[in-house]
C-alpha cells in the first residue's frame, strides 16, 4: 500500500505526464526532478522502475531525470540488486556532496550555525551562548562563522552550498522577562528583517522558519519515528513543537500550528498555567541558580547533567506532568498515533523524560480517546539547527509542501 507521500508524488506526476508537450515543460521538468529527489531521500535508495511505478511517470521519463540527476552529482548508483531473472537492478541514492547548506538557530540562550549536507549529517558546527539574543551580536557571529565552515569545503563543493536557513523562536522579542533581559533590550527583534540583515553578512540566499517548527520538519525528514501522525514537543529553552499528519508537517493557517508551549496545562495545587512553565530548561535554570550555581553553564556545555542531582529529578517531574496533559488534551483534538519528545539534553535525560510522560499519561482520564505512544525523539540536541538548514533543500531540490518557509521574491 502506498504512502501518502508516493500517493502525492504520484498525482503529481500523472498531472505532470498529461501535459508534458504544454508550454510549460520546464516547470514541469522541474517539479518532476523535485518529486524523484523527493521519493529517493524518503525512502533511502530505488531503482529507476520503482520509481516509475511510485512516481507515475512512464519508464522513459524516469530514466531522462535520472540521467539528468546523475549528471548533475545529485544522485549516485548505488550496488546493483539480483533479482531471479534478468539483469540487475541499479538503486541510485542521495550524493552527500551533492549539495550544502548552512542552518543559522538563533535561540534564546544560544546561536548555532551548522554546515550540513544533501542526506543530513552535519559537516561542521559553530556555536555562541549568551545571556540574551542581540542582533548586533548574532550578525558578527554569522559574519565569523561562516567563512570557518565554508574553509571544511574543497573549493568545487563551496560552490554546492544551496543557501541559508534560519530557525528562531516565534515573536523571540516577547520572551525578554522570562530569560531575564534588561528592559527594552530586545525590542529590537520587533520589526528586525532577518532576510535584509543576513544579505549584509552573507551572499547565500535565504530561508526562515519558526525553530520549533524546524526541529520538527527535521524529525518528519530525517528522522526515524516512524510514525505519519504524531504531535512533536521540543524541550528548549522554552518548548515549542509542530504537527504531522498523514506524514505532512502542518504549518497552520498564519504559520503557528503547534504552538505547544502556551497549552494550559493544570497545577497541582489549583489553577493552571502554559506548558512552558513546566516543561522548559528555563525553570531548570532558575532552579540551579536558586542553590548558586551558574544558569548559562547549562548552554555552554560547562556542567555535568548529572551534577544537577535532586534538581533535575524534580524538573524531570514537573516537565513530564505539563507534557502528559498537552498530550491528552492534543489527542482530544486530533487521533495521533504518537507523541514525540525531544530536547536540548543529553539523551538518557531524554529517555527518562519520555518515561516519566507515559507514566504521567496513564494516570489522566482518557475515556473516549484513541490511545498515544509516547516516543523519544531520533535527531536529538540539534534537532532545530538541521531543520533550519533544511529550508534551502526544500526550496531549490525537494518537495517543499512539509515545511512552512519563506523566501524573498
């Protein structure tokens, strides 16, 4: 049974086919080239009759583009397949070197650029914490990170780097109490162009998201839940998260679908309040600067997690009781077959994280509700920083209907 992906791949390459001889052939030629590439990363390696058959398009078409992806060092044959009669089948795959791209996160506490390639993995990783986001602060970054991971590259695979992605935070300028930044100090986020600014640093074309929405596009693509419905949590600074169904990331009507952290979640002593006051590694912060330790420590990677003791144990319970609940009352909306949890902390903290949520889960009132598998997420601590870089696969070689971006005309 085919997924909904090749079911999408496929009605657009019938649509594609029918009208091969209009006036549009290149936009055609285009699309299709997006649709193979597409199938391909979905699905790893496939030889060219398969993806005839999953794409819809004629044996002949298939083998043009394949032909022209070779050419092109998108895609390399991989090790031919016996069958039982006939010749081998050669499955062709994603190049590595194929293309780049650079993916700027600009957090709350942090900045990280990442230099990655066509099939995911990260060549290369700058990295800057910080008290508080400034613009001035995060362009000189850029402006210095860039050339370093740019010099990981011989000077024929420079010329491979697609573009920029960013990933930041939704409204980042509103969050200046919560990380404790000095009055009117980012304001200037407000009406700040990250495109405009970017293009006085850089001269790679530019991608943006929202961060929470990235890290989860980076799960949906590069990751290995398995899962084609699932509400996505990732636990920062603040957590933030996505949507996917029918194995689309669902961007929502203004872009904002998912915003997880401002779920109303119950406390335990009455009231209630949004999940990021529960489930978000700023109260971990609070809660080890209240016995004198160092809150930044825990973004420059300067402090053991297991040095936070009793601490994290606490946080652990509180972050799993809000996530339990926005899990609950998200499966009362939509019948997702999973959540998927993950965050900017090392990985057995993530396993225990998702523990204590199912456990939290099974102890909340689920009558009338399909049951949820509570999972780790599989891309980890650079979950958003892949996403961001991401952005420009989308734009110039894939498929871009799973990812909410946006790109100078």
């Amino acid at each position: 049974m085919e997924t909904p992906e090749q079911d999408f791949l496929k009605a657009g390459g019938d649509a594609a086919e029918s009208r091969m001889r209009g006036s549009n052939q290149s936009g055609l030629r285009a699309h299709n080239k997006r649709a193979v590439l597409s199938l391909i990363r979905r699905n790893g390696r496939l030889a060219k009759a398969e993806i005839a058959r999953r794409t819809g398009l004629s044996p002949q078409t298939a083998s043009v583009i394949m032909r022209a992806l070779e050419a092109e060092e998108l895609v390399v044959r991989d090790q031919p397949q016996r069958g039982r009669v006939g010749q081998p089948s050669i499955p062709m795959r994603l190049n590595p070197d194929g293309a780049f791209s650079l993916g700027l996160k600009i957090g709350r506490r942090s900045v990280d650029l990442v230099l990655m390639d066509f099939v995911g993995r990260i060549r290369g990783h700058e990295r800057v914490a910080y008290p508080y986001p400034r613009v001035r602060e995060v362009l000189d970054f850029v402006a210095s990170a860039e050339p370093k991971l740019r010099s990981l590259l011989s000077p024929k695979l420079d010329k491979r780097i697609t573009g920029l992605g960013v990933a930041l935070p939704y409204e980042l300028w509103s969050w200046a109490d919560e990380i404790a930044a000095p009055p009117g100090a980012m304001e200037e986020w407000r009406d700040f162009d990250i495109q405009a600014m970017l293009a006085t640093v850089t001269d790679l074309p530019v991608n943006v998201a929202n961060d929470a929405t990235a890290a989860c596009a980076a799960e949906n693509v590069f990751g290995a839940t398995g899962s084609a419905d699932f509400i996505y949590f990732f636990v920062g600074a603040f957590v933030g998260g996505g949507i996917v169904m029918n194995g689309d990331l669902v961007a929502g009507r203004l872009g904002n679908a998912g915003a997880v952290g401002s779920m109303p979640v119950p406390r335990g002593e009455g009231g209630s309040a949004q999940l990021i006051n529960f489930a978000s590694l700023h109260l971990l912060e609070k809660m080890y600067e209240a016995e004198g330790g160092d809150a930044l420590a825990l973004w420059r990677g300067s402090v053991s997690w297991e040095s936070f003791g009793p601490l994290l144990e606490a946080w652990l319970d509180r972050a799993a009781w809000g996530l339990a609940h926005a899990v609950v009352s998200a499966c009362s909306v939509y019948d997702f077959e999973s959540a998927v949890i993950d965050g900017r902390f090392p990985q057995n903290v993530r396993a225990r994280l998702v523990e204590k949520t199912a456990a939290a889960i099974r102890g909340i009132n689920q009558q009338g509700l399909s049951p949820v598998t509570v999972r780790e997420g599989t891309i980890g601590l650079d979950a958003r920083e892949i996403g961001s870089a991401s952005l420009p696969f989308f734009a110039h070689y894939l498929l871009d209907h799973r990812v909410f971006l946006t790109e100078p005309e």
